[in-house]
C-alpha cells in the first residue's frame, strides 16, 4: 500500500514540475512572442480602440494613415507601385506587408511588449500607435513607376554606402482601398497584383549574375584584368553546348568580356573554378533571404558542380533565381568597393509627439569581393555602358556602370534585366529592373534604367 502512494506521490509531483515549467515557458520565454501574436484576441479587441500609426516616406510624404481608430479607416496614399510593399491592414482580410511585419509598433504593442512581456497584456493600452518612417523616397520612387509604364516587373534603387532602399517600385498593384469588393477577382489573376515583386518576386538573373561571377573569379586567382579569353562564338559544358548571340568575340579581356557580355568567357571561368563557384556566390546572399524589415524572399542557388550545371550557373540560368534586391546588392557591393551593406528600409519609428523610439543605423552584411575585384568588375561595367551592351542607359552627364541581362524563362518571353550603378556628388546608387518577358535586356531594361537613374541625380 505504501509501495502505491509514494508512486502516485511522485507521479504528482512530476506532474506538478512539468506545470511550473510549463507556466514558466510560457510566461517568460515566449511571453513577448504569444503577445504580440495576431492571434492573440485580446490584440484585435484592443485594435478597436486604438488609432493606427501612420506609414511615411523619408521625407514625410504619407503613404497610409488612419482617420479613426480601429483597423477600417485606414487610408492608402503616394505612389500606387508601392501598394504591394505598404501591403493592407483589414479587419476582415487581415494584414500584409509592412502593415503585417510592423504590426506591433503601428497598433502601439512594440514597445511596451519588449519591455514589459506578460505584464503588459494588463496594462492599459496607448490611444494611439506609433509611426513609421521608411528610407523609401517617393520621388524616385514614381521615377521607376513611370519607367515600368504599367508593364509587369519590378525596379529596386539602393544608396549603395549605407543600404538604404529608395525605391521599391511592383507593376501591376491594387489599390488597397478596393481590395474587399474585388478580393475574389484579384487573387484569382494570373499578373498577381499583390506580390511586392521587387522584394519576393523570384527570376532567373540572367547575365547580371556575371559580375558576382566576376569578382568571384578574380578573387580566387582565376582572373584579372589583364586576362585574355578566346571567345570562337560557342563553349561545351557538359553535355550543353551554349552560345554567344552576337557569334564570336575573338579575343578580349574580362573587361571585354563584361561589356560584351561574353557568355564563353564566363563559361570557362565557372567550369575553372568548379564547386568553389556556388559557395563564392553564396557570399552574395543568392541562396537566403535578405535580412529587412518587410515579407522577402529567399533566393536558390544550387551547390551542384557538374560542368554542366556550372555552365547554366556562369550565364544565370539553371536552377539560379533569386529576387530583383540580390541583383540590386550585386551592383551596389559593387560600387561600394566589394562592401555589402545591410538593405534597410525602415528608417525611424516614432511616437505621436514625434519622440523617436527607434531608429536604424547603417551596417556591413559581407564582403562578397575584395577592393580590387570590385574595381575591375565596375571598369567592365563602364565600359558596358559607354560602348557595349548597356549603352542604351548612358546618361553624358553623369557615371554609369551597368549589366544587361536577357533571361530565358519555360514561361514565354525572355526576360530583360539591368543591373547598375552610377556615382555623382558623392553619392553611390544601385539599381535592378526586371521587365517580365520584355526580351532584350539592352534594348529594353538598360534605356529605363538611365531614365531612372537621371531622375535620381537631378531630382527631376
């Protein structure tokens, strides 16, 4: 009989452990994470009562903002090619976007979570949240809507020296205000006028992976500035004959063969390199996901390294695809002397009384390429756009460097991409611009991309 107690004593005494442990984890650890959860229904009573914050650009310019309190007066304003960045906050369809991701701090939860955990789920609630200010500029902003001139693609624009995002412009896009009458009609579209394209949208890059191809290649001793490739219009690699569209380029330096865009002198660099090639790229974040404050997506590159996959890698094609911010990052690292910035896009969050209670600072992500490697790869890609597959976006009044890209895709049309850079009053900006099944990257991409480019310098 004793034997049986001390049993089902200690048997409740395990159970009690596991209680408090129980109790403790969920009121400790995960107490912040469980708060802040919209699921959580104490947070969409509390919305109710609670006047949303606002979402600004960089220089103030209102992009959403509530005229009351509660989570159905809300307004959608500026540039309509950022609806799919700003994202919806409905009480019915519920969040995307950045009114998802920053949630907590536009309904007033962010701080007081962070700080309080548990102990804030019983105090009162602000009347107001907090706003958000982005790096987003709506002047450029406009400049890369009127350049996709409702064409599907995307554009990206960075301030290449401290990673901040000026621009991250989707074609098509639905006006949030409309999203509740035409719900139905609007995600059953096959253009998918709510994915942020720029940001989650996932392509082949085409032959603007050449300059990270490039940088890679010098770095590891492969190449240099004074290597010379003797390009007779065609390369084996594996089992996969590939081509030169323009025929053979004889023989050219990798300069040359940036400008040109020299599919046999990237071949030859890949297969020379081998399975070193996919972990240099992999310094260049192609095959994970972009740290930023916003729904981004993970880009795939594969670590195969038969001479065939290798050969489909050096030209942007295979199993590469990745979003138009890593071809963006390219460019900017690029320019920035093989220096990656961390992408930011939330500049500043701040109170009701403009007190402000967090703001982001700039910072290194990697070193993808050495100084040098980045100079030679910027050379190539001035030259691309003074004389060579580019030059469709030269602009004689300021410094252009780009890289064309004509991406084959098994769903129609290739699709044209630039690549690029341009540096005026010390300023550093990098671009990507895709244009979905546009064809040539040259012909295409690259004249946009000046357009772009020259509104940014001029502010025009």
């Amino acid at each position: 009989m004793n034997h049986r107690i001390s049993r089902l004593l200690g048997a409740w005494m395990v159970g009690c452990a596991v209680l408090a442990l129980a109790a403790t984890y969920y009121q400790a650890v995960t107490a912040d994470r469980l708060a802040a959860s919209p699921a959580n229904p104490r947070i969409a009573n509390a919305e109710k009562g609670i006047w949303r914050g606002s979402i600004v650009d960089r220089n103030g310019e209102v992009l959403a903002e509530s005229l009351e309190r509660g989570a159905d007066s809300r307004v959608y304003r500026g540039p309509g090619s950022l609806a799919p960045l700003v994202g919806y906050a409905h009480p019915t369809l519920g969040k995307s976007g950045l009114e998802s991701t920053m949630d907590p701090w536009l309904t007033g939860r962010g701080w007081s979570y962070s700080r309080t955990g548990l102990l804030s789920t019983i105090s009162r609630q602000p009347e107001r949240g907090y706003s958000v200010r982005l790096t987003i500029d709506s002047h450029t902003q406009r400049a890369c809507e009127a350049a996709l001139a409702g064409r599907r693609g995307a554009a990206v624009v960075l301030d290449a020296a401290n990673g901040e995002v000026l621009a991250a412009a989707s074609c098509p896009w639905f006006h949030p205000a409309l999203l509740e009458s035409a719900w139905d009609t609007v995600i059953a579209r096959e253009d998918s006028p709510l994915i942020c394209r720029p940001l989650a949208g996932l392509y082949p890059p085409g032959s603007t992976i050449k300059p990270a191809i490039a940088g890679a290649a010098i770095d590891m001793g492969l190449a240099s500035s004074g290597t010379v490739y003797d390009c007779r219009g065609s390369i084996r690699a594996g089992g996969a004959i590939i081509s030169d569209a323009a025929g053979a380029h004889g023989s050219i330096d990798l300069g040359t063969a940036i400008a040109l865009s020299c599919n046999t002198a990237f071949v030859h660099l890949a297969l020379e390199a081998g399975a070193r090639l996919p972990e240099a790229l992999g310094k260049f974040y192609l095959s994970r996901s972009l740290p930023l404050d916003a729904p981004m997506a993970a880009g795939t590159l594969s670590g195969e390294a038969s001479d065939e996959a290798l050969g489909q890698l050096a030209i942007g094609q295979g199993d590469l695809v990745v979003t138009p911010l890593h071809v963006a990052m390219i460019a900017a690292a690029v320019v920035n002397h093989g220096v990656m910035m961390r992408p930011r896009l939330v500049a500043e969050i701040y109170s009701d009384s403009g007190a402000v209670v967090k703001r982001s600072s700039p910072g290194v992500l990697g070193v993808p390429m050495t100084a040098e490697a980045a100079r030679i790869v910027a050379g190539g890609m001035l030259e691309a756009v003074e004389w060579g597959t580019a030059r469709a976006a030269n602009l004689p009044d300021y410094v252009v460097g780009g890289k064309t890209g004509t991406a084959e895709n098994p769903h129609g049309a290739p699709h044209a991409w630039f690549a690029g850079f341009t540096q005026h009053a010390g300023r550093k900006v990098a671009l990507a611009i895709i244009i979905e099944n546009g064809g040539s990257g040259g012909q295409v991409a690259a004249p946009l991309a000046g357009s772009v480019f020259r509104a940014v310098l001029s502010g025009r």
